[in-house]
C-alpha cells in the first residue's frame, strides 16, 4: 500500500515537474513573433521583459498554455507611450485565444488582415485606441470568436453581417464609435448562450432587427443612435433581458401592449417616440433599479404600490399626457 501511495505521489509530481517545464518553454516561432511586434512598435519600455535570452513564457503581458508552453494569450493594458499600428507580426501566434488591447491611445490605423489568420481566437478587445477604418468584415473568419470588444475607438462604415455567421459569437461591444448603417439582422441567430450586444453612441439607422426577438439576451444597449420603428419584439416577460438601453433613438411602439422580462434591473427607452402607456407590472419587478420612459408620448395613469416609490419625477417628465404620482398633474 506505501509502495503504491508513492508511486502515485511520484507522478503528481513528475506532471506538476513536466507542466511548469513546458510553462517556462519558450516556442521559437512564438518567441519571434513577440519580438517582431516588438520591433514593430519601435522597442517600447513596456516591453523591457521581452528578452532575446529569457522565456517569452515569463514575459510581461504573455500567457503561456502550462500544458504546451505555446502563447495562448497576449494583453497589453494602459499605456499611453505606446505608438503605431497593429503589427502584422501578431499573425505569428499561431496558437492565440485571447488577444487584448486596451486603452492605448498611441495605437492608430487599421485592424490589419493579419487579424484573421488567428484561427484560434476566441477574445479579441481593441478598445480605447485611435484605431480607425472599417470593422473588418475578414472577422468572420474567426470561427471560434465568441466575445468581441471594439469599443471607444474611431471606427466607420457598417457592422459586418459577416459576424452573423460566428457560431460561437455571443459578446460584440462597438459601442463609441461612428458606425453607420442598419444593424445586421442575423447577428447573435447561432449564439450558444445569452447574448450581450453593446452599439451605443454610434450613428447607426434603420430598424430593430425582427429577427432579434429569437434572441436570448441577457444585455443589449443601442442608445445614442438614429434607430426608427418598431423595438417591442425585445420585450417578454421569460426573456433574460437584465439591462435593456434603448434610449435617445426614434423608436416608436405601443408599450401597452408589452410584456417586461421578470428579470430586468435596468430598462431605459427614454427620449423616443414611444407611445400607450406604462405597463402595471412594472410596479412588481423586484429586480428593477432603474426605470426611465421619460421625453417620449406616453398617456394614462403612472402604476402605483410595489416597488414604484424607486422611482422620482424624472422617470416620466415630458410625456404627452402622464399623470399621477410622482408627476405634479393628477389624474382625473
């Protein structure tokens, strides 16, 4: 029984040996790859660890698979020194999931193609860069891409319906920008899971897309934009909508006759021209926290009791014909 017991504790160890091993190895085209962006970017500070004579695996802003010692991960955070444009070079991390650049004011041009030979990705963040040109529609041919963050940067031209075709898609943030056109109306129709769809402050036109109400998501944000028409099919009451911004758009639909999800902590349609009335039920969601209809053309009664008293004056000003507390007009 000792015999066996140290057997077994001799290979945790030998795999915990063999893990941190393959951890602290360096691969010879990842290495290269890293000090080619490196160069690319003109021998920052920020990357005074990249060494020619140490393991990239032990690099600042590099994780490694601790399995394979290959370079799984690339994050540079927070520096304002930074300059240039994304280098090709990064086509090099053959084995790349997670790639994250954020808040790099220095950083312009382009997303370069070279984007789209890293066949395994499944996080790309650009954001907070002066990174312009279009989204590029080449994004599509990220096939295991599941969360996508190009927000706060200086990007233009349409969503790409291209990352309709994303299985694995569920997260796309473009939210500042100055994108243009109509919002793909397959987007997110394979999403696996909820979806979080972020288009805030953007410039974008047309509709909400029917097809969004097959769309199971738990956040969606497209306030500060110039959509029209018809949002209503976003509501239900089983969906898992928890934040839902619809606000200063032109959006115009009977709230009557809507249905809130159970779930919602945050619902802001604020600034259209929605009209009927606020639906009762918005006095029992328990989870509601924040509740905003003002500036639109909304008649009838404000709900009272529940959970109601959350909720002051400017959660309902400026409607054609409200009344009730806690607007100054009473109802007749």
């Amino acid at each position: 029984m000792k015999t066996a017991m140290r057997v077994r504790a001799f290979l945790v160890l030998l795999a915990a040996a063999s893990a941190a091993a393959a951890a602290s190895r360096c691969h010879s085209g990842d290495k290269a790859a890293l000090l080619a962006i490196k160069a690319a970017l003109g021998n920052p500070y920020h990357f005074a660890s990249w060494t020619p004579d140490s393991p990239c695996c032990d690099w600042y802003d590099v994780d490694c698979d601790a399995s394979t010692g290959r370079v799984v991960g690339l994050s540079v955070f927070q520096d304002a020194n930074l300059t240039g444009t994304i280098p090709d070079a990064v086509a090099g991390l053959a084995h790349l999931q997670s790639l994250r650049l954020h808040h790099l004011p220095g950083i312009s041009g382009p997303i370069p193609p070279a984007v789209a030979r890293l066949s395994n990705l499944s996080f790309l963040t650009i954001s907070w860069t002066a990174v312009s040109g279009p989204v590029p529609p080449f994004l599509g041919a990220l096939a295991r891409l599941s969360q996508l963050d190009l927000s706060f940067n200086s990007l233009t031209g349409a969503v790409p319906a291209s990352l309709a075709a994303l299985p694995s898609l569920y997260s796309v943030d473009l939210s500042r920008n100055r994108l243009t056109g109509a919002i793909p109306p397959l987007l997110f129709s394979k999403a696996p899971q909820v979806a979080y769809l972020r288009l805030s402050h953007n410039n974008l036109t047309g509709g909400v897309p029917a097809e969004f109400s097959a769309v199971a998501f738990a956040q969606i944000d497209l306030s500060r934009n110039g959509l029209t028409g018809d949002a209503s099919g976003l509501f239900g009451r089983a969906k898992p909508v928890q934040q839902m911004d619809l606000s200063r758009n032109d959006l115009s639909f009977n709230l009557s006759g809507v249905e809130l999800p159970e779930q919602l902590i945050l619902l802001d349609v604020s600034h259209n021209a929605i009209y009927g009335s606020v639906p009762a039920q918005v006095a029992n969601l328990s989870d509601l926290q924040f509740f905003n209809v003002s500036y639109n053309r909304l008649c009838g009664a404000v709900p009272t009791g529940g959970h109601m008293g959350r909720f002051d004056l400017f959660s309902f000003q400026h409607n054609k014909c409200l009344c009730g507390t806690p607007l100054a007009n009473p109802c007749n």
